[in-house]
C-alpha cells in the first residue's frame, strides 16, 4: 500500500512538472528547467521493468536525466558523460547520428567539435538550427570505446529511449546521419549509397538517409551529395535554401 501511494505522489510530481514545462515558453534557460536528477538515480536502482516504466511515462527532460544514469550495457563502465540529445520538441527535423564521439563524451551534447560545427552549417543552409526547429541525438547515448561502432546489443539496450525520444518529438521528418544509423532505423543491412537519394518511411514519418559529417570531413567530395540530400529534405518541408554553398 505504501509503494502504492509514493507511486502515485511521484507521478501528481512528474504531472506537475509537465503542465510547468508546457507553460513556460521554448526560449528558458536550463537553470530555470526542473531538476530531475534525484527522480533519476532513484529510478535507475529500481528493476528493469519498473525502469523501462518509467522511461515510458517520463517527459523529454525526465528521459534525459533517466539516461544519464544509465547502466542498462558495458558503454555506461566507460564513459565520460551520456548524451541524451538536444534540440526542440514539434521540431521539424529530428538528426539521428550513430553515437557519441570523443567530444561529446566529454561535454555531454551531441554533434560538437569540428563535426558538429560541419553539421550546423549543413541546417543553417537549408533555414535549420538547433536551438529552433531540430532534435539531436544517437541511436546510442554512451561513446563506444575509440569511436567503433555501437555492437547490437548496446543498440537494442538504448532502443527504447530513441524510441521515446521519436514518440515526445513527433518531428516532421527524420535525418539519418551514416550508414550505421540509416541501418538501424530501416532495419536493414544494405550501403549508404542504396539508401541515400530517396525518402523512407519510419512509423508514417519521412525519413532523409545521408552521410556523416565525420565522413565528409574525411573526403570532401561526399559534399555535393549531401548537399542534394539536404535540397530534397528542403523542399519537402518547404525551408528556404539559405546558399547554395551550404555544404
């Protein structure tokens, strides 16, 4: 009965915390945000399925504390710092990259150093910003050790939080950054470029597949293609191109 009634004084809290988050505009800074830390490392000592009932019933901010305590696969031994993601909800493009770099296992936020800098360049050129109408993230949130790529086991233990992530979102449409996340995604097995050119479908929402900004950093002349990825998510969202040298 009394794991009945702190259930339910949680939840009027989480409730509370909602309607305070729906009321405050989209311009507050993170100090003025609640602190969910303490619900989280409550939450994470629970057993995995009241956990993963939790990750069901958490609000954007609730979810990021959640994986920030995570200890659901090895990658949470190893890292610096977990990086759940970043942007606006309603955004209009919702970025999925394949996992945390050196950079962001430091800093704890997606897509920064010279990637990132690459990247925001590549949603500048077609009316994007990160800080307006986009959501960042990975399909894993813990950097796998030297940057290889996430094994399927860590990928299905943080399936579910993308699968939250997507579902309190509800972007208009999905970027695929890299082979490894487009494969993820589709549930597929096939290369970049027989994804890539095309839009998908992912739960009725389009979905763009192009290459990394790590990959082009690498070879340059990817940047053409990208940049015809990107046009195409352009004109189906209606953006305005901003250069025609954006990539």
């Amino acid at each position: 009965m009394e794991h009945d009634t702190l259930s339910d004084l949680l939840q009027a809290h989480w409730l509370l915390y909602d309607q305070v988050e729906q009321f405050i505009s989209g311009e507050e800074s993170k100090e003025q945000m609640p602190d969910f830390s303490s619900f989280a490392e409550s939450l994470a000592e629970k057993p995995a399925d009241e956990f993963r009932e939790s990750v069901d019933k958490a609000n954007i901010s609730q979810l990021a504390s959640l994986i920030r305590v995570c200890e659901l696969c090895p990658l949470s031994q190893t890292r610096l710092n977990a990086v759940p993601g970043m942007g606006v909800i309603n955004a209009k493009v919702m970025i999925i990259g394949e996992g945390p770099g050196e950079w962001e296992d430091k800093s704890g936020v997606p897509f920064v150093g010279r990637a990132g800098k690459f990247l925001d360049a590549w949603l500048q050129s077609i009316s994007l910003s990160r800080d307006e109408n986009v959501f960042i993230t990975n399909i894993v949130k813990c950097r796998p050790p030297g940057n290889r790529n996430p094994k399927p086991e860590e990928e299905a233990a943080c399936e579910m939080y993308l699968d939250k992530q997507i579902s309190l979102v509800k972007p208009e449409a999905i970027l695929c950054l890299g082979k490894v996340a487009g494969n993820h995604i589709l549930q597929r097995q096939g290369t970049l470029s027989s994804m890539r050119g095309t839009f998908h479908q992912y739960r009725s929402i389009p979905l763009v597949v192009t290459y990394h900004p790590a990959a082009v950093l690498r070879n340059m002349s990817l940047r053409r293609d990208v940049w015809n990825d990107l046009k195409m998510l352009a004109a189906f969202l209606k953006l305005p191109l901003v250069t025609k040298r954006g990539t």
